[in-house]
C-alpha cells in the first residue's frame, strides 16, 4: 500500500518540474488575430477576450457561458452578387429541369432555365419560396445533405472563380479560433437554412452541425422499406432572422450568448438580445466597406442591408469592423 | 535559438518519463457503474464503449460522433403517479389562482383548486393543454426560468416526500457520466418541456442547456421599455414526442445519434432511428419491473407504455434493463 502511494507520487513531482520549467521559458505565444490590423475593432476584441477570462477579474465569465454567436451570410462568408444559397437553388433547379419539362412554360423556372434572372426577381418573394422549396424539399434529410456536400466542393462564385467556400473571411476565421482557444463555444445564427450549412461549416469554419442554428422547413419521420428516413417538406418551419434570432437562439442553445456578430440589419435583435443580458457583453458588426477587395454597401443595398444598425452601433458603442481599414487580408486565398 | 530548443524538449522527456512509470503502476481505476448490478445490461454497455473507444478498432467511432440521446420521464427520473411536469402545472395553477377568481367556476381550473384530479382528467387531452398553457405562458423566458428553479427546490412528490430532482436513477446519473468520461455528448430529448428542464439539468444530470431537447410552446421577441425579452405564448410550437423525437434531433444536433436510451413507446422511434445508422449503434429501454423500490409498468399504463417498444427491442436484440435484477439501487437517498 506505502508502496503504491510512493509510486503514485513520483509523476506529480515530475509533472511539477516540468511545470516550473515551463514557466520559466520565454512567451513564444503567437500574436493572435494576425490578418487584423491593430486598430480599435481588434483591440477592443482582444480586451473583452482579456476581461472575460481572467479569473479573478470584475468581469469574469466562467466557461460554460462563453457563447459566441455569428451570423453566416456576409459576416462569415461573402453574400454577393447574390446569397450564395440563391446561387445553389438556382444550380439545383437546373440539375433537376431534366425531370421537370414544365418548367420551361412555368415562372418562376423558366426564368431560371433561361438565365433571366430579371424575371425570376420580378416574381417577388413569393417566387423565390418557390424556388427554394422545389429546389431544397422532396429528398431525405440525407440526400440534401450529400446534394449539398457535391455542390459547395465544386460550383464555383461568378467573380472569384474560387469555390464558395474559399469565400470566407480570413480574419473571420482566426476570431472563431481564438474565441475557441479562450473557452468560447461558437455558433452560427444564419437567416441561411440550417441543413444547406451544416454539411460544411464543421470543415469550414470548425463548427459542428450541433452548433448550426437558422431557418429551416418542416421535416417528417417516414418507414421507407422497414428504414426509418427524414423526409423534407415544402412548408417553412422557422425563418431565423431579425426578431427570430433569438427566439432560434433560446430554443437551440437555452443561454444567452455573450458575444454576437453580424453584419447587417437581419441581426439587430440578435444583437440586441445579447447586450442586453448583464454582466460582460459583446457586440460587432462587420462593415462593407472595400469595393476593391470585396463588395462595399450598407444603407440602400437590398443584400445585407446595414441602416438601423448602424445607428444602433454607434449610439450604444457596439465594435464597428470597417473592412477596408481593419482587415490586412480579406479571403485566405489573397496573397 | 538553439537553446530554446533544448529547454522545449525538457519537458518533453520528463513526460515521456513520466507516462512511462505511470505505466508499470497497477490500475487502480474505479468499477464503472456501480449501482449496476453485473448482468447482461450493464456488459452490453460497457462492451459497446470499449468498442467505440478503440481507437484501431472496427467499430471505432471519432469523439465528435459520440452523441447519446436520453429520453427524461421514466428513463432518468421517475414519472409516476403522474409526469413531474404536471405536478407543477397543478401546483402553479394553485399559485396563481388568487389572480383569477374565475378559475373556481370553470373546469379544469376548478378540478385542480379542489384537488379533484378525476374531473380535471375528465377533460381529456384538451383540457391539460389547457392547464400547460395557463401555468405555462404568458411570462417571459427568464421569469418562467426562475419559477421553474422554484418549484424544484421546493415541491416535495406525494409518494416519497423527496424534491422531484432526488428522484433520478442512481444508475443512470452513473452511466450519463461514465458516457460523458469515454468522450460522449449527452442529450436529453424528452416530450417534457425544454424551458421546464433547462433550469435543473446542469445540476442534477451534468447536461447543459444547450444539449437539452423538448417540447415548447412559441416564444416572441418584443421590446419592453427598451429591453428586449422573449414572451412565451400560449401556443404550441413542438411536440417532442413518438416521431417528433427523430425530427427534434435532426434540428438540434444535426448528426443522427451513436446510442440512445427510453422507456417507452415514445421513444421507439428515437430509438429506431438511432439504430438505422451505420457503424456502431446502441439502444436501450428502461424496463419498470420494480414495483417496491419504484413503480412496475408497462403494456397497460396511461404513463410511459411501452408495448411495442418491448416487442421491437426483443426482436432486434437491443439492451432492456430490468430495473428489479439490473440495479442494485435506484434513487440516490437509498441506502
């Protein structure tokens, strides 16, 4: 038994050795954030970071409650010329004409088939549903996702040339690590439907599926052959945008978060809803403002709109991310 | 630079050393479950954990896929002789019945105040939605959170006299821990409401509320005097329950399950599609055989049958604990 304890001493003493020399070796540590300019949006990211996890600090946030929440269409990835989903249901409605000959007599398909997008738009939203629904229902939970899986590793965005997903934002990318490296759990809360990102994000960004809120349609369990399935159906479940983001946001995660970003006007409430809770919080929107690197707009763009929130940054002192002056690198793929 | 070098592999060795003394030492480490009596159910378990966790193994399964979904009444905690659930929807209907006078006219508010259980049952189904609602909704999330909180730390069950959260298997807080120590994510996914577990769970079970799943009623974001709140609303939004459980999963994890754990036949389908994925996969019923220690039904009860599940868990060889032989304690207070 003394034999034992004696034993079971020797890797503590070892394991304190080794801490006590590891101490006394220089900080090798990386700067974190390295695509960030040094400016006060960076600044203001690493201070919050700073406060929330010193331990015995007045604005310590213990781990568990480190939530940080983010907006997918134009904070993590880029929205334009079009949301990128748009893009895919207008690939799908394609690959699908074979089987829909009707669809050359039928707005808003024809439009699709006939690359007239103009008309397709005319259509308002209403037609948009009906692109969407015909283009992302009627399979299993299973094949969306492989469909979806096919779709992102090889359709490629009309300016770039690159694959969508290489259309992510570099500095986006190096926030989500270091929140990840200081304790935060990070989710995305996307207008974007929840099932069109989950196939990716976990590669992407490195969020798994279980940490992907945002719309999604009406699902149903169905025995097909004595083999369960989940069937996708033509009916809106959720529309998780403006004052559904935190409605999606209590029902998924049942916290509030800590940090929100976003980029546009569709995450106000989100915002808002995450300011609002007490103790430390922390809120940013991303800014369009390089034409050259990315798209620039804000007040009148019909994509990502950013007008209330604007004022609402401003007038409750909310970290504003202007992209051209913050941001060294704006894809990874930029040299 | 050189030197650096040589003061990082330092610590490098002394971990080498370290692992490999450790190594030579006997295991010491603890029985797993030990509540559980050494019978067919608990080497079920514990074989299919060794499988999943042998990382050159075949039926190796990668952390991240290690999600087990656990149903609550009758599987975690008890349900009888009526779900927790109601116990407060009664209790709450009495707490507010001061605040409406017209509650002593009108069933089923007037079977509840008069302690006649019979005639508010009477009302069938329609008439407990009813209850749900009123002591449900109408507040926000946060005041509904610390009612709840309340209700838990106070209300005593008819039977035992114990707080309604001392009513939880012993065996099963051990194996959501044992899961928890081979790198699972637990869940709940329970047809109770997700607003009425969220605020005990992380105590009680170790699960947070981001992995807790259930039914809800709809919540709406609205500004009140400039704070934005979420106001629940007497309306259902999701019954988590039978085929609703598979969907529920879909939307909140958004990876089908490796194991799942029931006691009836509304959870069949959870378990169902738990078993139809590939690889390796786990499912379990929870068998009430002990009416001494706690309650024995199935077949024939109004609460938690399970019929079908018994039949289909024969026929497809899946676990069933008999809690009579397969525990050797059930609640926590037993000594």
């Amino acid at each position: 038994m003394i034999r034992h304890r004696l034993y079971r001493l020797v890797p503590k003493w070892i394991a304190y050795a080794s801490a006590v020399l590891a101490a006394g070796l220089p900080a090798v540590a990386q700067e974190p954030l390295p695509s960030w300019n040094d400016g006060p949006a960076k600044q203001a990211i690493v201070r919050f970071v700073a406060d929330v996890t010193t331990a015995d600090g007045p604005r310590f946030v213990p781990p568990a409650e480190r939530i940080a929440v983010f907006d997918n269409d134009g904070t993590l990835w880029g929205e334009q010329p079009m949301y990128f989903q748009l893009a895919f249901a207008l690939d799908r409605v394609k690959a699908m004409a074979p089987e829909h000959p009707e669809w050359w007599e039928t707005q808003p398909f024809k439009g699709v088939l006939e690359n007239d997008l103009e008309s397709v738009l005319a259509g308002g939203e209403r037609a948009l549903l009906e692109l969407v629904m015909a283009s992302h229902a009627g399979n299993t939970t299973e094949e969306f996702s492989q469909i979806v899986a096919d779709w992102v590793t090889t359709a490629k965005h009309p300016r770039t040339g690159r694959l969508y997903t290489d259309m992510v934002y570099q500095p986006m990318l190096e926030l989500l690590a270091y929140l990840r490296d200081n304790g935060f759990k990070t989710y995305i809360v996307s207008g974007g439907g929840i099932e069109f990102m989950r196939p990716w994000t976990e590669r992407v960004y490195g969020i798994p599926p279980e940490q992907v809120i945002g719309s999604s349609i009406k699902t149903q369990f169905e025995m097909r052959d004595a083999t369960p399935v989940l069937v996708r159906l033509p009916e809106m479940n959720f529309l998780d945008d403006k004052a559904g983001k935190p409605v999606a946001i209590n029902q998924h995660i049942g916290r509030r978060p800590r940090m929100a970003f976003g980029n546009s006007d569709g995450d106000l409430e989100m915002l808002q809803w995450t300011a609002a809770g007490p103790g430390a919080r922390f809120c940013l929107y991303v800014h369009h403002t390089d034409a050259e690197r990315e798209w620039a707009y804000d007040r009148e763009s019909s994509i990502g709109r950013l007008d209330r929130g604007l004022d609402e940054a401003a007038s409750r002192g909310w970290t504003v991310v202007d992209m051209k002056r913050d941001w060294k690198r704006v894809f990874p793929f930029e040299r």
